[in-house]
C-alpha cells in the first residue's frame, strides 16, 4: 500500500515526522559527501599536498556560496509563512523573487573570485606546490557556484513546496554522480586534483538546473517559477531572516581558515591535512542535524503562520527529543569508529593517523552538542526572528570558537587546539537554552510547559 503524501498543515506523529524530514537529511548528507569525495580521493591518489590544498581553499568555497543558505532558508521562512496564510500566488512571486537573485549574486561572485582566487591562496598561508594545487582546484571549483548556490536555496525551497523527496532524488542524482566522476577523472584518467574539481564542478551545476526544470513548469508542489515579485521589502525581510545561516557559513570559514593558520604554524602542513579529515567528518554528522533542521522549519514556518500553536508545539518537543537521542548515538559511533574513519582517509601516513586519530578523538565530542545549537538556530529562523537565530550563530563560531582557538593552545599547548570545537558549542548551547527558554511563551511552543 502507497503511503499518503504528507501536507504541511497534517498532524505529525514521530513517524510521519521522520518522514517527512528524511529526504531533507539525506539530501544533506549526499551534498556533504561533495567535497568529502574529492578530499578522499585526492588524499589517497594525488597525495597529502594536494589534500591539504583542497582543505585550505575549502574554507573560501563555503564563504562563496553562503548566500545561497541566507535567501533558501530565510526566503523559505516566509514562503512557508506565505502559504500558511494561504495566499498561494503571492508565495510563488517571492519564491521566484528569492531564486532569481541568488542566481545572480552567484555570476557575480563567480567573476570576482576568479580574480583574486590567487591572491587570496596566498593570504591563507599556501606556499609552494600547495598554493599552486589550491588556485587550480579554486578556479575550476567556482565555475559552478552559481548552480550550486541554487542547489543549496533549494534544498529548504523543497520542503516548503512539500516536495522533500523531489530534493533527495535530486541530490542523489548529482551525489552518486560527483563518486562516479571523481574515480574515472581522478583514478582512470589519472588527472589527479583538477579532476576532482572539474568532477565536483560538473555535478553542482546539474545539482542547480534539475530543480529549475521542475519548478519553471507546471507541477503538483506548493509552488512554481514565474513572474517574481518586486517588493524588495520582502527580498531584505527574508535575507535578514537568513543572517544566521548566512554568517555561520561565513563565520565557519573564517574559522576553519584560522584553524588552518594555527595549524601550520603550531604543527605544519600535516595538521592542515588532519584537521581537514575531522572537518570532512564532522560535515557529515553535521549533515543529519542540519537535514532534520531543513525539514522540520517548513512545519514550524507553516504552523506559525496558521497559528496552530498545539501543532508547533507538538514538533518543538518531539524535536528536542530525536536531537537528544542522535547527539549521543552519533558521538558513540564516532568514537568506536575513529580509527576506521581516519584510516580512510589518511592511511597511508602513519605519523599523519597518529595526529589525526588523537586529535579526532577530543573533537568528537562536539557532536553532543551540535544538534541542539543548529536545531535552536533554525528554530528562530523558521519562526522569522533572524537576530536571534543570528545570534546563536555568532557567538557559537565568531566569538566562542574564535577565542578557544587561540586561547587552549596556550594552555594546553599544540593539541589544545582540537577542545575549540566542543567548548566552544558548550558554551552556545547555554545560549541555545537560555533563549528558547526566554522566548516560548512569545512563539506559543512551549506555552503549557
């Protein structure tokens, strides 16, 4: 028997919950297994220059595309707000509004990076064969930003259209294709780390068409792509709306290049390479929590539009609790596979698995905390209170990660380094309650509490 397709406004039990934000954590993890592909084969088939290269440039790729994150979760925001409020048409004018400028910015950042990729290579500490790797990888990398700033808007446009699924085949059409591309450029054809770029480059950009094809026709979603609207009141409105997600993508790089700074001059190129595999793992346990955090703020946006206050509440508490639950399970995998993970990646060296291993072992406990923070920040996104959400993000990378990066290491010394992430998400999270507390019976969902 056909399961029934889930609507935004249906009551939703753990189940149907879950099913309805899978697609969007799958859809996250296969867009995370992107650059982790890349990393992997690199690494064990172009060698630990080339893998630190990607990891250096990596920082500035994420910065690029942020803006796809701001205009798809804060312009989802108001989508899903739109239509809870029934008005469809006016939803489809702002959510054409939203594509057609995040495409774009995109063409315009594609041609400013192309310019100063060089220079900026430099400025992230790369010297040598690892600059030249990081400017090649960089510039064939950007060609897609565009498409894949797209890629990302879509992956919250999706669940506001009640089209969860429509994102996950699409992403993992595009995620298998980056694995299939990247073993025969970089392995059978032997071109080593353009390969990898070109493969990465090539499946963005069908990442970014498949879902305009879907929506500039007529379709069975909430919504459809046509004539935008011009309220540039609205454009800002859902642009503030995404702050957060905006400035945690730009505050992650700007963190994981400092890490990278720290790391060559307190370790070497070879604490670049280490650090790269932690990050490479921690995006795809991220993934899961930024999927389920996707998913549910369609529900949220919705319900908070039609006022229905018992079913907002409903999946705030049922979401807290499935958090709970994966924070642990995931940390304890993390744990018990350690060894296996890095080995993957970073075998072949045994004094860079020494490093890696160690250092992975203290990071991982981030991801108890994770969750809750990336959860508390979509929360106030999906509820239209960017500064809050904003907020959370700010502190929990500008402020707290920032100043452990350079405060542990001198008291603990070099290794100190790999404790910034948890403490600093420890001391977000504190934050993370503290508002949600404050502000439960302003948003109704914790009302009866």
């Amino acid at each position: 028997m056909v399961k029934s397709e889930i609507k935004l406004s249906d009551h939703f039990t753990y189940g149907r919950l879950l099913r309805f934000v899978l697609p969007s954590v799958i859809m996250m993890i296969f867009t995370s297994i992107y650059n982790m592909v890349d990393g992997l084969f690199v690494s064990n088939f172009a060698g630990k220059e080339a893998y630190s290269a990607i990891n250096i440039v990596m920082p500035v790729m994420i910065m690029l595309s942020c803006v796809g994150f701001m205009f798809g979760t804060g312009g989802s925001a108001v989508v899903a707000k739109t239509l809870g409020e029934g008005e469809r048409e006016k939803a489809d004018r702002y959510f054409s509004m939203f594509v057609y400028v995040t495409f774009a910015i995109g063409v315009i950042i594609l041609i400013a990076g192309q310019i100063v990729m060089e220079p900026v290579v430099g400025l992230l500490g790369a010297t040598g064969k690892v600059k030249y790797w990081a400017v090649i990888y960089g510039r064939i990398n950007i060609c897609s930003l565009p498409f894949f700033m797209l890629q990302v808007a879509f992956q919250s446009f999706y669940n506001s259209a009640g089209k969860p699924v429509l994102g996950l085949v699409s992403t993992i059409i595009t995620g298998v294709g980056n694995m299939v591309l990247d073993a025969l450029f970089v392995v059978g054809f032997g071109w080593g780390l353009p390969g990898a770029a070109l493969a990465t480059s090539i499946c963005e950009g069908i990442g970014g068409l498949i879902p305009i094809v879907y929506f500039v026709r007529k379709n069975t979603s909430n919504l459809r792509l046509g004539k935008p609207s011009h309220d540039v009141r609205v454009l800002f409105r859902g642009a503030f709306n995404g702050i957060s997600e905006f400035m945690t993508n730009i505050a992650s790089s700007i963190v994981a290049i400092l890490y990278n700074l720290q790391l060559i001059r307190l370790i070497g190129q070879s604490g670049v390479a280490a650090y790269g595999t932690m990050q490479y793992v921690g995006f795809l346990f991220a993934a899961v929590f930024m999927g389920y955090s996707l998913g549910s703020s369609a529900i949220i946006s919705f319900n908070h539009g039609a006022q229905n206050y018992p079913e907002l509440r409903n999946i705030y508490l049922k979401s807290i609790r499935l958090i709970a639950v994966t924070g642990v399970v995931m940390f304890l995998l993390a744990e018990l596979s350690g060894r296996a993970v890095v080995g993957f990646f970073v075998g072949y060296d045994s004094e860079l698995m020494k490093l890696t291993l160690g250092g992975y072992r203290i990071y991982s406990i981030v991801f108890l905390m994770w969750g809750f923070n990336i959860f508390a920040s979509s929360l106030f996104t999906a509820l239209n209170n960017g500064m809050l959400s904003a907020l959370i993000s700010m502190l929990r990378t500008l402020v707290f990660e920032i100043a452990m990066i350079f405060l542990l290491p001198l008291v603990f010394g070099a290794g100190g380094i790999w404790a910034a992430a948890p403490m600093a998400d420890f001391l977000a999270l504190i934050i993370s309650v503290s508002l949600i507390m404050a502000n439960r019976k302003r948003y109704h969902y914790g009302r009866d509490l």
